[in-house]
C-alpha cells in the first residue's frame, strides 16, 4: 500500500491539497481508485494484458517498453507467486483495507480523510502519504531488497492508469470476460494462459515488423 500511494498518489502541494491533512506529500482521491490500482498490483496477468491492450491500441508512449513489462510479468511462475485474488463486489474488484491502513495510520505513516459529512454523506475517502511513509519507502528501497517487486510494479500499474479516475479504471477492467462474469463475493478468476498466448503473438508480430 505504501509503495502504491508513493507511486500513484498525486503530489500534495500548498495550492491544491484541500483537505490534505499536516505532512501529506502525496494523496489518491477515492477508494474506487486506490482499489483499481491494486487489484493490478496484486494480479499480474489483468496487468500484462492491459499493457498488451494500451500497445495495441496507441496509448502508450514506449511499447518496447509495456512489451518487455508484459513478458516480465507473465515470465515463469510469477503470476501463482505474486497473485493475490480479490473478490467482485459492488464496483468491481474489492479487499478490505482497514487492516492494511490502520496499521500504517497508527504508525504515522498515511492518513485517510472523508470527504463530504460523514457519516451519513460521505462522497469518498482520500488516501494520503505522510512524509514518514515516503522516508520509510525511500528506506525500504534501499534497505529491502525483497521487497523491490512491490515497488516495480507499482510503477508499471501507474504508467498503465495515468490520471484515470476510479470509475473509469473500473471499466477498463470489467472489459475483460473473466472479470465481469465473475458471481457477486466471488474471487475474481486468472487470465495468464490466454494473455501468454497474447503476448506470444503482440512478441512475434513486433519481430516480425522489425524484420
């Protein structure tokens, strides 16, 4: 969590941090988006196939790049290892975060702020990435070696969702059949063989193109 708010959350500045609270350096609007980005995080074969699909509709600036991500995210078992399913709830894939974040709150390290009067109206909830979460992320980097996949990853997942809101995140992902046929509270299913069938043939049509 602290490696996606660290690399998705929006700088937090004087002029434009609204209700960020003291100390915020970077912030994700809305649990719709936090959600999104680590159901990518989480799953790397729905990652790779969204950089399959952004190759071949022109979206992204660096294919060879997004191609070699692809390949990376699909190479061996790394897909079993790292996959870490999330169920289908309401507006898509779901876990719940209070664990997760209340740990980190306790710590000092982010702070989560509602928007709107809660409890009764509450609009959404900000994500924000305190100055002691992004020492402990630099310190992690430096000092955690096993856990550096968390936060290569999390580069890829923020290259792939640009400034998208969560709503439209969501949509991007229930393009994909396995996940919108996915039964309410039901884990949301893997994809690997068919995106490795997928990058097998973006990978032999872009050697091809290079010949």
């Amino acid at each position: 969590m602290l490696f996606l708010l660290d690399r998705c959350g929006t700088p937090c500045r004087d002029d434009t941090a609204g209700d960020a609270p003291g100390g915020a350096v970077a912030v994700i609007f809305g649990q719709k988006r936090l959600q999104a980005l680590d159901f990518w995080l989480r799953n790397p074969d729905y990652l790779a196939d969204e950089l399959l699909n952004q190759i071949e509709n022109g979206s992204i600036a660096d294919s060879a790049w997004a191609l070699d991500q692809a390949g990376a995210l699909l190479e061996g078992d790394e897909p079993e290892i790292s996959r870490y399913p999330m169920v289908r709830w309401r507006f898509g894939a779901w876990e719940a975060l209070d664990d997760a974040l209340s740990l980190l709150f306790a710590h000092g390290l982010v702070d989560v702020v509602a928007v709107g009067e809660p409890p009764a109206k509450v609009e959404r909830w900000d994500y924000y990435l305190l100055a002691a979460g992004r020492d402990l992320v630099a310190e992690l980097r430096s000092d955690a070696p096993d856990l550096a996949w968390y936060d290569e990853r999390a580069a890829v997942v923020v290259t792939v969702a640009g400034q998208r809101s969560g709503s439209q995140l969501k949509e991007l992902q229930y393009q994909r059949a396995e996940y919108e046929r996915t039964v309410w509270k039901a884990s949301i299913s893997g994809i690997t063989d068919r995106v490795r069938e997928r990058l097998e043939k973006s990978a032999s049509g872009r050697t091809g193109a290079d010949e």
